[in-house]
C-alpha cells in the first residue's frame, strides 16, 4: 500500500539524513511533500522550510514550516543555499524540472525522495 511505502521511505530517508546531520528543507509544499514530512517527523525530523512555486502557498506555512518561493530560495543566502534540499514533488516531470533547477542554481545538497 502507498501509506507503507511512504514509511519504508521515510525511514531511510531519515537514516540519510541522521547520518549527513544536516538541516534540510523540502522542495514541495503540495500533499507529496507535506506527507513526506509528516512521516519524517516520526522520526524526530522536522523540515526548516519549504520550497514551492506555487503563489498561493508561498507566504504560508506547512506542519509548522514557512513556505518560501522558489527564486527566493535560489538567491545567495536563500534557504536552498544554508540546507539539504529534499525534493518531494507529485506532480508529472515535476521532479525532473526541479532537479534541473538545482543543477542550473548550483546547488549541490540535493536529495531527490519523491
């Protein structure tokens, strides 16, 4: 079942990033990466920001998190720049775009969960 393999997932998802000892934010403030979340926190992990493109999520927040946008998130000193990126996207192609955008950006702290 999918709720199962989320948890598979965020159980070593969560040994990874115990063992980088790293904050992390989550690039997807939609359902994959909320759920993601949520089942990282069982494991004592919380995620410091989210990253979305979405104008009406950016400014809000999400499992207690702020939902930062994307450009901002990219620029020097942006969250994408100070943490581990968790990329956890649904949507078709979405991960593939993303991950192509963190190349271009430069940032090299990428973990691609979902």
């Amino acid at each position: 079942p999918p709720a199962r393999l989320l948890e598979l997932r965020a159980l070593f998802l969560s040994r990874r990033l115990a063992r980088i000892g790293r904050s992390f934010v989550i690039w997807g403030a939609g359902q994959t990466g909320r759920r993601l979340a949520r089942a990282l926190e069982a494991h004592g992990l919380r995620a410091e920001a989210f990253i979305d493109i979405d104008p009406e999520k950016v400014g809000r927040s999400a499992r207690g998190a702020p939902i930062v946008d994307a450009h901002d998130a990219l620029a020097a000193g942006g969250v994408a720049r100070r943490h581990l990126v968790v990329v956890a996207v649904g949507a078709r192609g979405a991960r593939a775009t993303v991950l192509a955008r963190l190349r271009a950006a430069s940032v090299g702290d990428v973990i691609a969960a979902a």
